[in-house]
C-alpha cells in the first residue's frame, strides 16, 4: 500500500483546463507514482470542494462563509489580489484560520507533508502542534520578502521544524542562508517542465502569415514584479507582434500604455496549459523582463520561462540570479539589465533579424528544458520524502 502524501498549497487549477498555473498540480502528477496524493488548497467559486484529478484527490478548504466572497488566492496570487483591491485583506484572517483546521484535519490521515510557500503554508504548518515529517519549498516572493519581524521568527519555526527546506533555485538558497539559521542542507529543486506535453512540434505556422510580422510573447501575471512595462516600452521600435497572455493589477496599466506607444499588441487573457503549447512553440521570441519589486518580491525560476524553451522559443528574460540558472546568455537568448530598456530592444531585434541565431537560440532551449524534466524532479522529491520518513 502507498504511503500517503498530503501537498499544501495555495496556487491550484480551479477545475481541469483552468487557466490558474499548473506547477503544484504537474509535481502532484509525478508524486502520485510513489505515494496516495491529496492536495489540500483554497476554495474558489464554483470549483467543488472534493474531487478526484487524474488520480490526485483535491480538497479546497472553505474560509468564507459566503462562497462568492472567497476571491482572495484566485485568479493569480494572494499578494496581488489584495494589491488590486484592498478589501481582500479582510479576508486573511479567515483564511489562515480555515486554513489551520483544515490542514489539522487532513494531516490525521496522512505519512508526510510537502508545504509549498513559507507564507502563508509554512506559518499554518509552524502553529500545528501534531507534527508530521514536513518538507518546506520557498518558490520565489515567499523566500525574498516578509522577512522583518514577527514573519521572520515564525520562517525560522518553519525551517527549525522541516525534515528538510528546499527552493527552486540558488539565488533563493543563498537568500535563506544569509538571513535564516540552520539552513546549511538546503536543497535546490526547480520547479520542471512537462517535456512530453510541450514542444517546438506543435508551433502553428499559420501565425507569423496570420499577423504579417514576427512574435514576441509574454506569459505571466501582469504585476510588478514581471517587469512587462519595460518590455513595452521597449516594443515601441520593434517592429513584431507582441502577444501578452495573462491578467493582474497591471492590466489597466498596460492596455493604456500599449495604446499610448502605438504598439502592435494583443491582450489574449489568461490561457490554459493546452491553449498554451501551440502559443509558446508559434513564438519567435520569448520575454520574461522580470525586476525587483519595491517590497523585494523577485521570481524565483518562472516556470513559463521553461515552458517557452521545451517549446524552442528564443529567451529574452532579465539578468535575475534564479532566471540566469536556466538562461545561458548568447546559447538559448540574452540576458538584460533588469529594467533596462535599450537592452531588452536590441536583444529582440538581434533575434528577430538572424534567422540562424534564431534556430540556434532555439534548439539550445529544448536541449536545455532537458536538465529541468518533471518527471526527474519527482524523483528527486521521492527520494527526499522517503528521507524524512
């Protein structure tokens, strides 16, 4: 009999082929080959609250008592959704309170627990008096902001606690070991990518004659941290498509500055994993122009910008240590300045006017996605898990 697996955390596909990131939900898909995988995640509006998904049950705990009103962690992430309307944050204590009971609750039945995020799965996790074996993963905000006090006492609890702390790339770990004890046996595990779902097989041709111009794609949340202004602002000469996947705070921003620059720019709304593949392989160039938000939120390693390489794109992303772990400068694109304008241009229009750095910027991508196979990084956190227990 399989052990039993219980996954925290607050980033989930609502229902299948939702348009919510999928990575918590690809490494539950890897987890479940060893061990009975529950998820235990935020409620939404008109998501159910159990179901079954392709052999991983779902749980999403309540933490309203009107349903309609539980809008704090969908669509996109709990941070911003308060940035975009304040009242949100009424909704926090309601949610680390379900939250707690809820996780109490799932953890009766349950061998090991894989808390992804510090805030706000570690601190529930840190106030559990019945421990299980835990490990805890910092993705990326969690680990580079909210370290002032009292948070930063409760993420030492949290690390103190873990049968063992991971994050997705170095630039994390070297974050944690400069403000954290104990935190000497980290591990770095990126987030993966499904290399049998996307691919440059699946590039629509049909696209570049459809616009008449070259594609440069952007896929991400539009808040401040992905840096999309600069790519706009950058875009202004270019003469290309640019396709912008995604919604957030930012969204009013951008249609209004995309109109002002005279851009040739197509807001698509956020899309889903299937819609995604045949977008990502179409492109000729991806951005990913991440920067340092003010409260020092940063990307850890953006799994859209892994996406994009299974699917050959060209990357043009910001010098950021974790996005620089995947990005190999001049081999599978250029790394800019973060926030540096004429950079980000002049990498585009390099790309964009040689077709053979193109082909070759795209090939190295695939090849490279290769180091960053989901079903390799199941493995690695198998064989973590069994450590643990």
């Amino acid at each position: 009999m399989k052990k039993k697996l219980l996954v925290t955390a607050s980033t989930f596909p609502r229902w299948m082929n939702d348009t919510e990131p999928k990575f918590i939900y690809d490494l539950c898909m890897q987890l479940k080959k060893y061990y009975d995988v529950t998820a235990l995640v935020p409620a939404a509006p008109k998501a159910k609250s159990v179901e079954n998904m392709e052999g991983i049950t779902v749980r999403r705990f309540r933490y309203f008592p009107i349903k309609s009103l539980q809008t704090l962690a969908y669509p996109g992430a709990i941070v911003p959704r308060i940035k975009e309307k304040k009242t949100r944050g009424l909704l926090v204590p309601f949610f680390f309170i379900s939250q707690y009971f809820a996780t109490r609750r799932a953890m009766k039945d349950c061998d090991a627990v894989l808390v992804n995020w510090f805030v706000p799965q570690g601190v529930t996790q840190s106030f559990l008096r019945k421990k299980k074996p835990y490990i805890i993963s910092g993705l990326g905000g969690d680990v580079t902001s909210l370290n002032g006090f009292p948070i930063n006492k409760i993420k030492q609890n949290i690390i103190n606690d873990a049968g063992a702390v991971t994050v997705v790339s170095d630039d994390l770990k070297k974050v944690l070991q400069s403000k954290y004890k104990n935190t000497d046996d980290i591990r770095v595990i990126p987030m993966g990518v499904d290399l049998t779902f996307f691919g440059p097989e699946h590039r629509d041709n049909t696209l570049r004659d459809k616009y008449g111009k070259p594609v440069v794609l952007f896929v991400a949340r539009l808040v401040e941290k992905k840096g999309a202004r600069y790519l706009f602002e950058a875009m202004k000469d270019i003469d290309a498509k640019l396709l912008v996947v995604g919604n957030g705070p930012e969204m009013d921003m951008l249609q209004a500055k995309a109109k002002e620059l005279n851009l040739d720019c197509e807001f698509l709304g956020p899309k889903n994993k299937d819609e995604l593949k045949s977008i990502y392989a179409s492109c000729d160039v991806f951005a990913a122009p991440s920067v340092i938000a003010a409260n020092g939120d940063k990307d850890g390693l953006p799994v859209a910008i892994l996406e994009a390489m299974a699917s050959g794109a060209p990357i043009v992303a910001s010098d950021i240590a974790g996005i620089a772990e995947a990005v190999d400068d001049g081999e599978n694109g250029y790394l800019t300045e973060p926030k540096n304008v004429s950079a980000i241009r002049e990498s585009i229009q390099k790309i964009l006017s040689d077709d053979d750095l193109r082909k070759k910027f795209s090939e190295n991508s695939v090849r490279f996605a290769k180091r960053f196979d989901f079903a390799s990084i199941g493995e690695e956190y198998h064989q973590l898990i069994e450590r643990i227990l």
